[in-house]
C-alpha cells in the first residue's frame, strides 16, 4: 500500500501488520457506508482497529470485525457533535 492512511504512520508494528491496519480501516469505512452507517466518526474506527492489532491481529478482516463489533450507539452520536 502505497500511500498509508495518515492515522496509521507513526505506528510501531512491522510493515506486514500496518499493512492489515491499513487494510481493515478501508475495509471498516466500506462497510459502515455500504449498511449506512456512515456518521461513525472514523477516528473511533481507526482506535479500535489499533486496540486490536496492539494485541497482535495480523488478519485485516478480524481486525475490521473487532473495531465494527466494539462501536457502542454513542460511537454512532459522536461524528458531527
């Protein structure tokens, strides 16, 4: 991936793993918008993504699923107030 998402690049991870954060986070935002979830502020997407590679996800769909799954209706309220 060539041009890293900014939230991501002073991360401490090997390249095989910035790559899947990389990865999960555009995954993340698609998915949101494809279901019309769209108003989820996308730093909380990128924290929960993080939260989950912390602990040494590799996989960019699990990491996804973990930051998707972990969004709370107040996640949801917070973009925009």
């Amino acid at each position: 991936m060539s041009n890293p998402n900014p939230l991501f690049q002073e991360l401490s991870f090997d390249p095989e793993q910035v790559t899947a954060v990389n990865q999960a986070y555009d995954l993340a935002c698609r998915t949101l918008q494809n279901i019309g979830q769209l108003e989820v502020d996308r730093e909380i997407i990128a924290k929960g993504i993080l939260q989950a590679a912390g602990s040494g996800e590799r996989d960019a769909n699990k990491l996804c699923e973990r930051a998707i799954l972990g969004l709370t209706p107040v996640d949801y309220r917070q973009h925009g107030t």
